[in-house]
C-alpha cells in the first residue's frame, strides 16, 4: 500500500520573489525571513510535483495513484539534489 501524501499539506510562503523566480528562471525567494536560492527550473519541477500530487488525488485507479506519487517524491528528490550540487 503506498503512502498517501495530501497535495493541500504543501504550503510554502514566500514574502517575496526575485523577477527570474516568477519568470521560471533561478533567483531567490525570502521564506521565513530567510534568503533561499532557486535553481533554474527548481520552481518548474515543485510545480510540476504539485500538479502530480494533485492528478494522483483525483485518480481513481489506486496503483497509478501511488505511481504518480512516487514520480512526484523522484521528481521533488532531484529537484532538492540538484540545488545541492550547485
């Protein structure tokens, strides 16, 4: 059985967004009071991890559900690796 993972649970704030950012490019956002960097295309995959969260809720076919959940976390994982490489 695979892990449910509720897509509304992913809330981040941001009080404010550099241009590049809001464009889809790199930059940086301020979360918390603190200046966080943004890979180019880092805002496009968690994007897309939403979306895939949110397809899988609305699935009826618990199996393919659980697949694009796991393609989100996959997909999540190298978007955070590939900021720590940098």
């Amino acid at each position: 059985m695979a892990t449910r993972i509720d897509p509304k649970q992913f809330t981040i704030v941001a009080t404010f967004v550099s241009a590049g950012v809001a464009a889809g490019a790199g930059g940086f956002v301020i979360v918390g009071g603190k200046l966080k960097k943004v890979p180019p295309r880092g805002i496009k995959q968690l994007q897309a991890v939403y979306q895939m969260l949110e397809a899988a809720d609305g699935v009826g076919n618990t199996r393919l559900a659980a697949q694009l959940q796991q393609l989100a976390i996959d997909v999540a994982e190298q978007a955070v690796n590939q900021k720590a490489a940098r």
